[in-house]
C-alpha cells in the first residue's frame, strides 16, 4: 500500500488561494491529494497517513525557470559591456578547449546550481544530445530545446530533417523531460527553415523557443545591415548567405510578421530592445514573453519594459539564461532584480505575490502545464520548496510573499526540495544535523 504523507509548516503558498497560516499539505506518491489548515485534517493521532511537521517553516510551489543554457554553467559571467556579438565570440571561443567531459561538468554544476536555488522546472535550450542526458538521470523536470541555426535558405531542408534525426534521439530517454525545437533567433534562422519549423509546431502543438529583440546590435542588422553582427558572422563564415537571403526589415518581428511566422506557440525571450510597435503586434498574435533582466543588464542590451507588457495582457515569466551572461540560476535573486531594476527604470511596481507568480503559476501557464505544477493543489505534482523562517519569527505573516521574495534565500534559508513526492535535495546543514 501507498503510504500517505502530511506535510505541516507554519505557511503554505498554494497559489491558487490564500496563503495558509497553519497547514497541511498531503501527498500520496508522486502526486497532492489535498492542502489545507491543520485541522481540516481531522484526527492527526490516527494511522491515515504519516506527519512530517516540518515546524516553522514555509512551504511553496517549486520555481520553474523559463529560459537556461546549462552548458555554459561553469563559465564565469563573460564581458559583455560590448554587446551581444562580441560576447558571443567570447562565448565560442571561451569553450574550444572544451572536452565532452568538461561540458557534461558545466551541466551539472547547472543542474545541481538551479536544484538547490529552489528550480523544479527548466526550460533549457541545447545545440545537443549532452544535456537530456544529464538531465535524464536526475529529478528535475525540463522542457528541451533542440538549438537550430540555419542562414543558408538552400540548406533549410537538410537542417530541418537533422534537426528531426536529433529531436527523435531526444524523446526516448525520460518521461519528465519534454521536447521541442528552439529557433536560435529570428536573424540566424531563415524564413524556410522558420516555415518548416513554425509547420511542425503547429501540426505537434509544440511550443517554439526563440530570442527575440534582445540587442540593440541587432537592429543595426535588420535596419542596416552593419554594425557588430557583420564582424561576428564574417568571423564564423556566415556572412554570405546572410547578405543574399536577408531582406531589410525594421526588426526581428517585423521579418517574422511580414513573413508570417509568428504562431501562438512561440515563446520569446528577452524583448529588452522591442518597441512598442513590435510588442503591439507579438500581442496580438498571442505571443509569449521571458523576461531576463539579468542577462540583459550584463550584456548592456536594457530591460524589457514590464509596466508596457503588463498593459497590453502579456503572460510573461522569468529565465536566468545561462552562467555565461548572469551571476547565478537562482530564480529568487533574478526576480529581485527585476523587480528593483523595473521600479527604478519604468518608476513600475511589482508586487511580491506577482512575481511569485511569474516564476511558478503563469510560467506553468506559458509552457501550458498549468494542469500539473506551479500550484499546490489536489492531483497536482507533489513539486515544492520548504524553507526554514525559524530566524524570522518577528515577523507578522501579513504577507508572505513579501516573506519569501524579499526575506528569505535560497542559498540560507532553503531547506528541502520535493519533486514527484520525492527529496529531490536536501541543505547540507540540514544533514548534519540528522
Ligand atoms: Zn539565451
């Protein structure tokens, strides 16, 4: 028999409700059978089910990062105060010494990095098979990205039925990892290789992953056809079939929506440097947003204009992009961030229980799990975060989003992941003690 497990702590953050002051949050297997106040669990002397009272302590939903490349983990943040084509060199050039064993070393570095921040969901993006294998033997749930780059309209065809070769490779290793194909970006994919990727989304209701308007170097591209992207891509051998194939178009939007390209299932990330004229039209087509504020700070492309997206009815959610071009994978302190960077650039606030939201709830809603994670509720995966508020007893509980987004820390105050019912991590000062 299946035994019956009741979690109690002091708080409980399930998302679709207020937050419990004394609950309970009953699993059985993978999955939740109900959350509640203590009491509404009847007779806790009985044998029904076994109790872990974790005493004070917070519980929530586990953190889904929308956008990553584990594969650079274990690089240090590059320099990117000269935009992104620059940094992208860097980036290549960073990893030609690089072995398979150094690459499958960064993934988990990455791996166990986003894991003990409190990240249960990922969305990763990957030129190959490395990090599904890495992510295979571990617990955290992903949604997989096959990277396809392609500027030759000749070759649309061989790299599109490579890319299938590869993407079939993918689905045969894990239930909890998900698969699709992540267009690099619109001026690095051409317009038949986005039509046959835009059918075959469209015909397996996969979503799309793409960077969209995320420098101010592009534009020069589309708008000029110069500035540092000329550099980078006579650099790589790319330059060529660029100037034949590429038209001039006002933006990376612009070519997708003039050629129609822009189906509902894409999920775009950065947006720092769209305008409104490309946000107005992303909208209406039903596009959704990735916010990553960090990542942009850093490579000096701006920040995305949250207060704009918020007007139009965007969902939008939060990715940390990788180690490459940010501090950390911890979701808490990427939201932080944004929150400060969007109340000093936009004067726009966010409120603790908003983000909250963007990095659980609606990012379930923009990967369309939202069936299964970013609540706590009954037949919803048993995915969530405890974290000790022992030292925080002063407080009043008013608010605890405001406890958790801006008082508590990953790297001190997290003490147990779940995932599927399951410890999926564990403090290290938690094991001590045992
Ligand atoms: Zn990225």
């Amino acid at each position: 028999m299946i035994q019956k497990t009741l979690h109690l702590s002091k708080i409980i953050l399930a998302n679709d409700k207020e937050a419990i002051i004394g609950g309970g949050l009953l699993i059985e297997d993978s999955k939740i059978i109900s959350v509640g106040k203590k009491e509404d669990f009847g007779d806790l002397t009985s044998k029904n089910f076994q109790i872990i009272d974790h005493g004070e302590t917070l519980i929530c939903p586990g953190f889904i990062n929308l956008h990553t490349h584990l594969l650079y983990s274990k690089l240090n943040l590059i320099d990117g105060s000269d935009g992104l084509f620059p940094w992208l060199k860097e980036l290549i050039d960073s990893t030609l010494n690089w072995r398979e064993k150094d690459f499958i070393a960064s993934i988990n570095y990455g791996i166990n990095q986003a894991l003990s921040s409190g990240t249960t969901y990922i969305v990763e993006n990957t030129p190959n098979l490395l990090s599904v294998q890495e992510l295979a033997k571990g617990p955290i749930k992903a949604l997989i990205g096959l990277e396809v780059f392609g500027s030759n309209e000749e070759e649309a065809e061989k790299t599109f039925q490579e890319a299938l070769d590869f993407n079939s490779k993918f689905s045969i290793l894990n239930s909890q990892l998900n698969f699709t194909f992540s267009p690099h970006a619109p001026y690095d994919v051409s317009k038949p290789l986005w039509e046959k990727l835009t059918h075959w989304s469209t015909g397996n209701n996969k979503p799309l992953l793409t960077h969209l308007e995320e420098s101010p170097q592009e534009k020069l591209w589309w708008q000029r056809k110069s500035g540092p992207g000329v550099d980078f891509w006579k650099n790589i051998n790319r330059l060529e079939p660029k100037l034949k194939y590429w038209k001039k178009y006002k933006s990376g939007v612009d070519f997708l929506n003039k050629n129609d390209l822009l189906s509902k299932n894409i999920i775009a990330t950065h947006l720092s440097q769209a305008t409104k004229e490309d946000l107005l039209i992303l909208k209406e087509k039903n596009i959704k947003l990735v916010h990553c504020p960090r990542s942009n700070f850093y490579l000096n492309n701006g920040t995305a204009n949250l207060k704009f997206w918020n007007e139009l009815g965007f969902l939008w959610g939060i990715g940390t992009d990788s180690n490459a071009s940010n501090k950390n994978l911890d979701l808490l302190e990427e939201l932080r961030f944004a929150i400060n960077q969007q109340k000093l650039v936009y004067n726009f606030s966010i409120s603790a229980k908003d983000g909250f939201s963007a990095i659980t709830s609606n990012a379930a809603k923009i990967i369309s799990k939202d069936s299964y994670i970013g609540y706590l509720k009954s037949g919803y995966c048993a995915d969530f975060l405890i974290f000790n508020i022992k030292e925080k007893s002063g407080c009043t509980y008013s608010d605890p989003y405001h406890l958790l987004i801006w008082d508590l820390n990953s790297n001190k105050d997290l003490k147990e992941v779940w995932i599927n019912g399951q410890k999926a991590w564990l403090a290290k000062h938690v094991l001590h003690k045992i």
